[in-house]
C-alpha cells in the first residue's frame, strides 16, 4: 500500500519533446537565402520530430526585430532562433542600446550551416567577367546599383568589400530579401546582386542571371564560375548561421 501511494505521489513523467509545434524565428525574408536553408532544416525537423516546425519571419533592421522577438519569446524550447553570422557579429558593433544581449538571452545549439556568395548581373549589362563589371563601374562612377540584401546583412557587407578592394564605384540598393531584389533586377531597375548560393542558383541555372564570381571557392553546380579571388587575391566570403534557444529553456 506505502509503495502504490509513493508511485501516485511521484511527478507525471515530461511528455517527450517536441509534444507540439516548434516555431523557428529567423531574420530572412520569405524566398532569401537564409529563408531558403531555413525551410529545408525545419522540413527535417517536422520529419524527426513528428511535429511541424514552422519557419516564422521577421525581416528589417539588420536582424534585430528577428532577435527582439526571439528573445521576448517563452524560454520552453519552442521557439527557437536561426541567426545569421552577420547579425550575431554587426548588430552588437553598430548598435549601442539593443533591448538583448546574444550572450545573456541565447543558448548556442548548434550551426545550421555555411553558404557561398555570388556575384551575378543581368544579362543586359554588357559584362562577362569581373573584370568587365570593375572596369565599367570605374567608366561610370556611381551608375551601377547592386542589391546586397538589408543594409548590414553579409551579402551588402560582401558587395561593399568588392567595392572597396576593387576599387568599383557602385551604388548599394538594400531589399528586404532577394526575391524582391530579383524582381527588380530582371526588369531591369538594378543591374548586380550579391546574395548567397541558396538564393540565386535557380535563376541562374535557367539562363535569366549572368554569374561573374563565386566565394569563396568553385562551386559543382557552376564549375566554369571563377571565384572573386582569382580576380582580388585573398578575397573570401561565407555565409553562416547557427541555431540557438532562450537562456533558462529545457
């Protein structure tokens, strides 16, 4: 009688997790990159887990509204958060008084994965190579636009590093995500576009996008594709992101 009064007092053992929906909150806007990757990580998931795991975006600021909701978020291990390497390392550098702290709010999982970035134009801009692209932006100063995703995400940091070290005079023109972007750049409003693999692989394998270079190394899917380097030495970009939860979850 003692040991069934002692088994009925014990606790209700956890119901094993996840015993109901996951969301993923990420910075990406619906058809970039990172949303892209996004959605095939939390379509694995929904398969292991036997629960959805739903890819919620938060676009804009340079990725802290995606952050602010993933740090106001319950920490019970059901919302989780996919950052992006350039949130993680810009947004503590060029903001002073964010409402979070990456450090104190997040536990690290794990990383999600890395991606290389392109370097593409429309096929009406009388260009072939890179070269091609610096040289002409040199000859009109300040007339070429490129997209390179929100101001401060890793595709306009790659564009802006092109400039620099190229000596390229472009213009940056920030997108809340490369579906827009591409939009724009196929009727022909913007001319290049810097963006991540996951992103610009379609377009360009139908033949509506010309790639001059890849980072930051050959690529199978587009092996004539020279890298940035082979025209800038040392010149190497990668995007990466990791997943992480609230401090103080299961």
């Amino acid at each position: 009688m003692v040991a069934l009064l002692l088994l009925a007092a014990s606790p209700l053992q956890a119901q094993p997790y996840p015993s109901k929906p996951v969301r993923i909150i990420t910075q990406a806007a619906a058809g970039s990159s990172p949303d892209v990757i996004g959605r095939i990580v939390a379509d694995h998931l929904t398969r292991r887990w036997g629960q959805p795991a739903l890819i919620i975006n938060h676009p804009g600021a340079g990725g802290s509204i995606a952050a602010k909701a993933a740090a106001l978020s319950e920490p019970d291990g059901y919302t989780l958060y996919m950052a992006s390497g350039s949130a993680l390392m810009v947004l503590p550098e060029t903001h002073a008084n964010l409402p979070f702290d990456f450090d104190r709010d997040f536990i690290p999982i794990g990383m999600v994965g890395r991606q290389p970035m392109l370097i593409a134009v429309s096929p009406t801009l009388d260009v072939s190579s890179l070269p091609d692209l610096i040289a002409l932006a040199k000859r009109r100063p300040g007339e070429i636009l490129f997209a390179g995703n929100t101001r401060g995400a890793l595709p306009h940091l790659t564009g802006e590093m092109f400039r620099q070290r190229s000596g390229a005079d472009l213009t940056f023109v920030p997108y809340p995500g490369s579906a827009a972007a591409l939009h724009d750049l196929l009727g022909g409003r913007i001319s290049m576009i810097v963006e991540g693999v996951s992103g610009l692989a379609a377009t360009i394998q139908v033949g509506t996008l010309k790639l001059l270079a890849v980072s930051p190394q050959h690529l199978p899917q587009f092996p004539n594709a020279p890298t940035v380097a082979e025209t800038l030495p040392g010149f190497e970009a990668t995007g990466w992101f990791a997943l992480s939860t609230r401090t103080g979850g299961p």
